[in-house]
C-alpha cells in the first residue's frame, strides 16, 4: 500500500490519499463480504473493504437486549430451503423452523381470542390466492394489475373483518413491507414467501455466516471500520477517488458500491461527475421498505407458550402482530422478551415519534388484549430504527415493477460498480440476493479490471 499527498478534490488543502488497491468494496454488508469472499476465491487480494460502520454485516446486526443477543435486522433463513440456509448450515448457525400459521393467540381489543382453526382457515384462503398470484404473473408478464386489484377480483377484499384485514396484513405487508394497492402484480416472485423459514436464534448472531472471509480480511489487513463515504470522484483519468467524512480518501482502478438505495436516494453520497438521469431515475424508482422491529422486555411473562400473538383490529396494521420470544425451540424460559412489527406508513411513523410513545401505544394495546391488570410495564424497549440510520434509510427494498429497472440498477457507470440485494434479479430483498449481487459483481470486476477468466466459485448462491 502507498500513500501520496494531494490537493483536496473539490476545494483546498492537502489530504493524505490511500492508494495501493485496484478495487475498493464500499460496504461490509452481504454484498461487500460476498464479493471480497470472490475476489479471494480467484486469488485476487488487491482490493480493500470500507465500511462506515463500527461493525459489518449491515443490515445483518445482533445486539444485545434483555441479556439474549437479537437480531436488530435480518432474522430468516430465506427463501425456505434455498441457498441461505446451506450456507447456514455450512457456518453451523443454529435456527429454529417456524410454524408460522399453526401457533396463533388471535385477540380483539375488546379481549375475544379467535379459534386457531378460523385464524388458520382464512390464512389458507389468502395463501392459495397468492399462489394463483405467481400462475398469473408468469402467465401474464406485463400485466398491470396491482395485487389488490388481482385480490378484488378473487372476491377477497370485499371482506372486511378483522380477521381478513389481519391475515392479509400479515401474509403481505409483513413480508414485503407495502400493501396490495401499492405493487404490480407482476413485481416480483411472490412465491418466495414461505410459511416455513428458519429463524437464526444463534448468539453469535446471523453474521456467523460471514466468519471465514472477515477473518481473511482481517489477516489481509482489507478492512476499514469507521470510514462512512461521502462522495465518489471519477473524474480523473483511469482513478476513482473516495472521501470519507473523517477526511481520508481512498483511491483505486474500479469501486464497487454496495450501499442501501436509501442512502443514495437521500443523495447522502456525492458523484463527480454526476450519476446520469437513468441510473438516478432506476435509483429512485425503487421503493426501499420501511419494516421496523419493536423489541420489549417485561419483568414476567403474561402470554402464552403460541408463537405469535395476533392483534385483530379494524385498524390495519396498527401493532398488528407480537413474536413471543421464549416460545418452545426459541429462547430459554424467564426472556421475558417480545417482539412487535410495523411496516410501511406506521413504521415511519413509530420510528419518528419519541420512543416513550411507542411504549405507551403498545402497552395500550396489549392491555386491551390481555387486561389493564394482567400487562406489567416494560422494563426496557429498543426499535430496530434503520429508517433514519445514516448509512441504511431504509429496511430493505421492495418489489421491483421491472427486469429493465434491475438492469439499470446493475449497470456500471464508468469505473464503478453497483451492488446490494436491490439489484438481484431473484431476491431482492434478502440477505441472499445481496450475496449474489456481490458475487455477480466481483466475478464481472474480475473480468474487466483484472483481465482473469473465473476459475471456480465463491459461495455457492
């Protein structure tokens, strides 16, 4: 590694420039580390991985809450029986398959619990509806029929008890952050929400799976912690500069960008030149989900051994369902540890309003569904908060409305490349389609900066 002295870019002054590397990884999320794990598998170690944040993973982060390490983001093993759950398997990350619509508490705020097998009858109905979602969708590619059109059509939504309104919620926003009324029903591969994916419980956290290719980056010297990006210069010949926001910059052959959309379409990265209309045009016509977790610690336990408690209301999506954390196969008994979700406009609104109001509203709730008497107040809330967390804004990104968009959103601009899950075709969305987007990525690095041929496989995604 060399170190020059340079002007500034963009105004005065001397800074200090790193640059011994062909190619910089801007991210230590899924895709980052799945692309630094190619370059490795090529033999390729001229390349170094900068991470704004404290720790990697991204949006793959477990801390610490009420004595057990949660996941603040992604928790699944998604899709069922897919890829992530082989390389799970590979790191030995220790998971527990859901039952998912077998194990229901379903109450009312004025305290009626509903029969699993009504909850569970209604939540087959809407399953198959969208199974005849993924038949259409690949019978008729361009069709523009939103979902709620197609459920309309199959006579669901004219149905307007709680029961229907929470099952739908649950089935659909809760997995893809948005309602019916606002996605194509030729988005995306709707048949990837599964009823049965495994949930990581392991308290080395989800990041496990990343151990091998963090330990070669640490042995390479290829990783920095604390360097969040604020603006990327291609404007000199055959060089891309990087700033961070503490004054270092980097410089290298070729970038790889691997940041949530939502940091670039709150336009917190500078391009010189500016990025064209049709890559910013891509940018911000993908959606980025607002998903929020809501984890509470109680000093005893007042539900039962279900694993979700349903919350049926006329109000969708207001606290609409609870995770209990103790259930069997999950946490040791005494957790005493809830966990709440809210999605889309109720997400937002919950992460913009102080925390003690949170508290409150969800207390709320569950006293109307357990009792004034039977809910004890929380000794500790923490929400997961990546919409107003600078380096994600943003959960994960949701349905595309089309092939060509994802292609925009691939396509390089000069010398830097775009990955993260919003750009892979399949999954986007889930830990796994970042991964295959750094792969795709660094394979296509490989090829144009390096000059290599692939001579076998990273991960197997």
């Amino acid at each position: 590694m060399s170190l020059n002295f340079v002007g500034k870019l963009g105004g005065g002054g001397i800074q200090r420039v790193d640059n011994g590397r062909k190619v910089l990884i801007l991210g230590a999320g899924a895709a980052g580390l799945a692309a630094a794990s190619t370059f490795l598998s090529q033999g390729i170690d001229q390349f170094l991985v900068i991470e704004g944040a404290d720790h990697i993973g991204g949006r793959v982060q477990d801390v610490e809450f009420g004595g057990i390490q949660v996941e603040r983001g992604a928790n699944w093993l998604q899709p069922e029986e897919g890829p992530i759950e082989r390389i799970a398997e590979r790191a030995g990350l220790a998971s527990h398959r859901l039952s998912y619509g077998e194990s229901w508490d379903a109450r009312s705020s004025d305290k009626e619990v509903f029969p699993e097998w009504e909850v569970e009858k209604v939540l087959y109905e809407f399953s198959n509806f969208m199974e005849q979602a993924v038949d259409f969708a690949v019978k008729c590619p361009d069709g523009d029929m939103t979902m709620r059109d197609f459920l309309v059509d199959k006579k669901w939504s004219v149905r307007s008890d709680i029961i229907h309104k929470a099952i739908e919620w649950y089935q659909f926003d809760f997995e893809y952050s948005i309602p019916p009324e606002q996605t194509s029903i030729s988005s995306s591969n709707w048949e990837r929400c599964s009823e049965n994916s495994k949930f990581v419980i392991d308290q080395r956290g989800f990041k496990a799976i990343f151990a091998d290719v963090v330990t070669h980056l640490a042995q390479k010297n290829a990783l920095r912690l604390n360097k969040r990006v604020i603006s990327i210069d291609q404007s000199q010949k055959d060089r891309v500069y990087v700033t961070c926001d503490d004054g270092s910059v980097f410089c290298a052959d070729a970038v790889l960008l691997t940041f949530n959309l939502g940091v670039l379409q709150s336009r917190l990265v500078a391009f010189n030149p500016p990025l064209p209309k049709w890559k910013t045009a891509a940018i911000d016509h993908t959606p980025v989900g607002a998903f929020t977790k809501i984890f509470l610690k109680f000093p005893h336990k007042f539900w039962d051994d279900k694993e979700w408690i349903m919350h049926m209301s006329d109000q969708r999506g207001y606290y609409p369902t609870f995770m209990n954390m103790e259930m069997s196969g999950l946490f040791p008994q005494g957790t005493n540890i809830l966990v709440g979700f809210v999605v889309g406009d109720e997400a937002r609104r919950v992460e913009n309003q102080p925390i003690e109001e949170t508290l409150q509203e969800v207390v709320s709730v569950l006293k109307d569904l357990y009792g004034e008497q039977a809910v004890p107040q929380p000794t500790d809330i923490m929400l997961s908060g990546w919409l107003n967390d600078p380096l994600q804004m943003g959960a994960f990104s949701v349905p595309h409305t089309s092939k060509r968009v994802i292609h925009q959103l691939q396509t390089s601009v000069g010398r830097v490349y775009f990955g993260g899950e919003a750009t892979d075709e399949k999954f986007a969305g889930y830990v796994i389609g970042g991964m295959r987007s750094g792969q795709r990525e660094a394979k296509r690095i490989t090829r144009q900066v390096f000059g290599r041929k692939i001579k076998r496989e990273g991960f197997s995604g």
